[in-house]
C-alpha cells in the first residue's frame, strides 16, 4: 500500500473526538478508549507523539482523569509526558 493515503491525527483532534463520545454521545470510558485505541491502529494515522497519546487515554481510562478539561487535553497527557524517561517529572505520573 505504498499510495495509501494518510490521515495525521493531532492531539487536539483525539481530545475533540473523545470529548464528542464521551458528552454527546454519552459512551462509557472504556468504549471511548477502545474507539481511540482502536483508530491508532491503522497504519494510514499518522500521530505526532502516538505513545504519549497512548498513555493519556491509558490515564483517562483507568484513573478517571478527565481527558478534555475546560477544553484542554493537558491532565492526561501530562501524566503520559510525566511517565517519560528523562522527564523532569519522571516517576511522578501516578500522583497527583
């Protein structure tokens, strides 16, 4: 499939998404997770960072943070930047 066509899909764009399914849609964390999960699985989505974004539906999922506060995606995905080796806040991702 070397002509395939690709699909870059922002952090922004996944915090969008999750916010329609989760407020209009009223769907369950884990059936939100599963859908996010589920579109990074194809090859054709490109992400900038597909393991922070990851971890922040990981965070989202299990720890009920919520991923789009006040229309920000910041809570879970700084526990996702936080978890990173290297990071100044490395080790700290579980508290809060």
């Amino acid at each position: 499939m070397r002509n395939s066509p690709t699909l870059l899909l922002t952090d922004v764009v996944a915090a969008e998404t999750i916010f329609v399914l989760e407020s209009f849609y009223e769907a369950p964390r884990s059936e939100v997770a599963n859908a996010v999960h589920s579109l990074l699985s194809f090859e054709a989505v490109l992400c900038i960072d597909t393991a922070l974004l990851l971890r922040a539906v990981e965070v989202y999922e299990t720890d009920s943070i919520d991923f789009v506060e006040h229309a920000s995606w910041r809570p879970a995905t700084l526990v996702g930047f936080s978890d990173r080796e290297g990071s100044p806040m490395a080790g700290r991702g579980d508290s809060r």
